[in-house]
C-alpha cells in the first residue's frame, strides 16, 4: 500500500469522527429532549450546560476536519483525536460501571472506543505502534545523553 492510501484511510477515519461528533452535537444545541429520548436518558435539570458541551463537541468535529484537508501536515491531530475518544470512552464506561448511569452510555462509549481504535490504527502504518511520535513528542529519548542533571 502507498502512502497516500494511508493518508486516505486517515481522512476517512477523521470525517467519520467528524460527522459522528456534528450528529450529536447538534441535536443536543438545538433539541436535546428527542435525542435524549431516543437514547433512554434523562434530561438534566440545569439543561443550558449539556447544552453548552455541545458547543465543544462542535469544536471537535473542526479539530478532527484539519487532516481531512491536509493529513500530511496534521498527523499529530488524529493522535490527539484517538487520545480524546480512549478518555471519552473511559469516562463514559466509569460513569456507567462506578457511578450507576443510564446502560445507554455504554453504547456511547463504544462508539468512541471504536473511533479511538480506528485513529490510532490508521497511523501505525508511518510510525509503527508509537504513534504519538506524530505529535512531536519522543518519549523514549527524554533523559538520555543528559549528563549530570
């Protein structure tokens, strides 16, 4: 396989992602008590706050839209996009298992699961296993050479 196949298996996981994210958010800005409806959860009380999160939800479908329009130049996004869906997924499944939240939130958490391992695949190809190399970051080198410190 070539690079650019690569590259594309990128764009294809990010607007995934991407469109995953806008399906939900903007649902929740605009009439949350349909989805919540739908997905058997119940509405909060103070409702201008999950309200709120979907302008951040928003925000992250723009963040994940950067390597759809140039994946070469914005690797280290889908790094971050694959770190962000593994913590949502944690959070989600914690909520759930821990704090005794609606069972529905599972299914939210595997989606993000699932994106989480798509992102995190689709850059094994340039870097192997260690994909947050793509952010800049060299993990295993910090310390060494270092003398006297």
């Amino acid at each position: 396989m070539t690079t650019e196949t690569f590259l594309r298996i990128v764009r294809v996981t990010m607007l995934a992602g991407a469109a995953y994210d806008v399906a939900f958010a903007l649902p929740i800005l605009v009439a949350p008590e349909p989805l919540a409806g739908l997905l058997g959860l119940p509405m909060p009380d103070q409702e201008i706050y999950l309200r709120f999160s979907s302008v951040f939800l928003l925000g992250l479908a723009y963040f994940y839209m950067m390597p759809v329009l140039h994946a070469g130049r914005y690797l280290g996004n889908v790094v971050g996009a694959a770190l962000i869906r593994f913590l949502g997924a944690a959070f989600l499944v914690t909520a759930v298992l821990l704090y005794h939240q609606p069972r529905a939130l599972l299914l939210l958490g595997t989606g993000d699961l699932l994106f989480a391992g798509l992102h995190y695949l689709s850059l094994v190809p340039f870097t192997g296993l260690r994909v947050w190399r793509l952010t800049g970051a060299d993990l295993g080198s910090r310390g060494k050479g270092r003398q006297g410190v």
